[in-house]
C-alpha cells in the first residue's frame, strides 16, 4: 500500500510519500516548498490572495504526485497557520474542490503529540527524561518523554515567524525595545 503525509505549516509545506509492505515501510519521496502561509498572517489574521494561489498551486502540483506515485491514502493536516487564519476554511475547501486532497486542521496539542509520537517512534532514546521542542513558524511545540514513553505535550503560541511579525517587524527592528517587548510576552 502506497500513502502519503502532507503538512501544511506556516512557512512550508511538506510532502512524503511511502509503500508499506508487511515487513516494513519505505520512503519513496521527501519534498518541501516554502509556501509562506504564514506571510502576514499574524498580524492580518487571513490569509491573503497571493498566499492562497502559492498553496493551491503547491497542492495542485502535490496531486500529480500522488497520481504519479499510484497513492492509495492521503493524510494531510494543517497546523498552526491554518488555526489562526479566518479564511481557513474556505483555503480548505479550495484546496479539497481543485485537488481533492482533504486537508484536516488539527490542534496544537494533538501536532505536539504527533511530533513527539514520531520522535520517539523512530529515534533511539536515552532512559532518562527528554524535552522534545519542534520550533516552527506559528508556534513551538514541547514533549517530555522518559524512554519512549510521552509524558507531556504542549504546544505554545511562539513560533519564530509569528514573534517577529508581532514583535519585531523589520529587521533589525524599528523600535529599540522592540526586543525587550519581546522578551516580555515570552515571558
């Protein structure tokens, strides 16, 4: 069996595609576009015209890879941009209508628990305790796990390109407290 996972992020996008047999799964594909969903996103909260042609494009062009790699199932999610976004759901249905590719808005706990699930799936962990953090564009995501076992997830609104349009909007940034301003939110 043939499928595929898309992740639809704030700053790219990314496509893998793998065969699965009895024995073991194969990956038969690896690509990224930087689509920059996120671009201006953060401070507007859609998305905007120009943004929603470079993504439709990219799924279009995601769907003559499926079809060219004979794919039998396609999980495809939107994470922290697409939370955020007002126009979500009509990128969604876009999307949906011209690829038929089903895109799922999933949570930010239930991103950090896939990131970390995928971790620790494949990665040799120490026995102790681990601080998993997956730093996107949107948000951050933090596991701590013990072995393999995940004991905690999170996923927390710091993303690096959602800080900087909020915060720090140029660079280097117009305001000198700008930083500090930063470091306050953070904190």
């Amino acid at each position: 069996m043939r499928f595929s996972i898309i992740d639809l992020g704030t700053n790219s996008v990314r496509i893998d595609v793998y065969e699965m047999n009895q024995k073991k799964i194969f990956q038969l594909l690896r690509e990224r576009v930087m689509i920059r969903l996120g671009e201006g996103l953060f401070q507007k909260k859609y998305i905007t015209k120009n943004v929603m042609q470079r993504t439709l494009h990219t799924f279009e062009d995601f769907s003559d890879i499926l079809y060219e790699f004979k794919v039998e199932r396609v999980i495809a999610v939107g994470t922290s941009a697409m939370r955020v976004a007002t126009n979500a759901q009509r990128l969604k249905k876009i999307i949906h209508k011209e690829t038929g590719i089903q895109l799922k808005i999933i949570s930010g706990l239930k991103e950090a628990e896939l990131i970390a699930q995928g971790i620790l799936s494949y990665e040799k962990m120490p026995q102790g305790f681990s601080l998993l953090v997956d730093i996107g564009g949107g948000s951050t995501e933090i596991s701590l796990s013990r072995g393999h076992e995940l004991f905690f997830a999170t996923s927390l609104n710091l993303g690096a390109h959602r800080l900087h349009q909020l915060f720090l909007k140029r660079n280097p940034p117009l305001k000198k407290n700008a930083i500090d301003i930063l470091r306050s939110y953070i904190y």
